[in-house]
C-alpha cells in the first residue's frame, strides 16, 4: 500500500480516537443513554424523537468543546504541538 493512501487512514483514526475519548469522559449515566437513543434510532437522524434530539443536545453541552477541538486540531495538523501553541492569553 503506497503511503499516500495510507497517510489519510492514519488521520481518520486518529480523529476517531479523540472523539472516543471525549465520548468516554461523559458520565455512565450519559453515556448509556446516548447509546439506547442511537441503538433505537439506528443512528439515522430523522428516526430520533424529539425529545431524544432535546437529551442528546443536553449530553453534548456536557463534552469538553475546547479540549476535543484542541484534540482534533492536534489530529488533522501538519504542524507540530509546540508550533501551535499561543503566546498571548486570552
């Protein structure tokens, strides 16, 4: 397998690894009954009820916004960690 084809793989995974692991810091609680609404709905949008789309909006305000965006930023860009860091505080 050429390396072109392998480099974009590489980059998919990682993606899915740190949404994985923002997933996994949600609580028991949410996590379970995130997966009950998706497991019923079978993961197709316009199968959740609203009240469900209301609950997984909810669940979604608990994730760590900054750190997955810092997370998937670290996963998609070319350059280095030190490269990206700020030198002002905002």
């Amino acid at each position: 397998m050429k390396i072109n084809k392998i480099i974009p793989w590489i980059t998919v995974l990682a993606v899915l690894k740190a949404l994985l692991d923002h997933y996994l810091r949600l609580s028991d609680e949410d996590r379970e009954r995130v997966g009950q609404v998706l497991r019923e709905s079978k993961g197709l949008p316009n199968r959740i009820s609203a009240e469900h789309k209301q609950y997984l909006r909810a669940a979604a305000l608990n994730l760590d916004k900054m750190g997955l965006g810092k997370d998937l930023l670290a996963a998609v860009s070319p350059l280095p960690n030190r490269l990206r860091k700020r030198t002002k505080s905002w």
